[in-house]
C-alpha cells in the first residue's frame, strides 16, 4: 500500500463505513448469542422457583423457566413466576408476578409500591423442604 498524504479524502473511505457496521452488529450478535449459552448451564440444576397458576390458582414448586409455563393441575400454560420480596426500609412484604421475559427485565427497577424505595430483597422461597 502506498500512503499519499494528497489523496486522503477520497470517498471511497465511505464505502467502508456500512461494512464496519455490519460487522460490529454481527460481532454483537454472536456476543449476544454466547451470552445466552453461557447463562443457560446444562450440567447445573436450575433453581427452583415458585410459580402460581393464574388459571386454577394451584402453586407449586418448579425449576427456574421462562413463563408462562404448563400447570401440573389443570395442565394449561397459564403458570407464571412468584416471587416475594420485601423493602428493607419500611418492611413491607409483597408479591411479583413475573408473565414474560419482559417483566423480568422489569424487575431490576422494581420499587417498594408502599414506600417506593428501590432497597428490596427476596425473601426466602416455601421453606425448603428436604429432598426424599
Ligand atoms: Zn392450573
Ligand atoms: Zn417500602
């Protein structure tokens, strides 16, 4: 390549720009793509989580999916997440429903509905019961 210091202000310097785009999308892609198999261990056991069937009302114990799941009760895919926490500043104890991945990304910015302070914590899921 020979560099000549005049001609530095060609336009196709601008036919690259699209390509680096593409590029970085795709480069997001894969990260992204990575990601998701790196959160999902196949050789670990899912937490267990509680899940309320908003169709018979049933609560039960599974392991960690995305909602809404099948219920074992009435066998409709109406299950959805559970989870209770409570505000570290006025105590207040309440419940999430968690329908879709979109109300789990949600949670991050959950406040207290009573106080509105954002110092919440899970408390403990169904006391855990020992395995048979
Ligand atoms: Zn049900
Ligand atoms: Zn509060």
């Amino acid at each position: 390549m020979v560099l000549s210091s005049n001609e530095t202000q060609q336009p196709e310097q601008k036919k690259q720009n699209p390509l680096v785009v593409v590029g970085l999308i795709l480069i997001i892609v894969v990260c992204v793509a990575f990601m998701i198999t790196r959160l999902m261990p196949k050789k670990y056991p899912r937490p267990i989580m509680n899940y309320v069937c908003e169709n018979c009302d049933a609560r039960f114990r599974a392991e960690y999916q995305t909602p809404p799941i099948k219920c074992p009760e009435c066998e409709e895919k109406k299950a959805v997440r559970v989870i209770k926490y409570q505000c570290k500043k006025c105590k207040h104890i309440f419940e999430r429903r968690i329908r879709s991945m979109d109300d789990e990304m949600a949670m991050g910015m959950l406040k207290c509905p009573k106080c509105g302070s954002d110092m919440l914590m899970h408390m403990p899921e169904v006391p855990a019961e020992e395995d048979k």
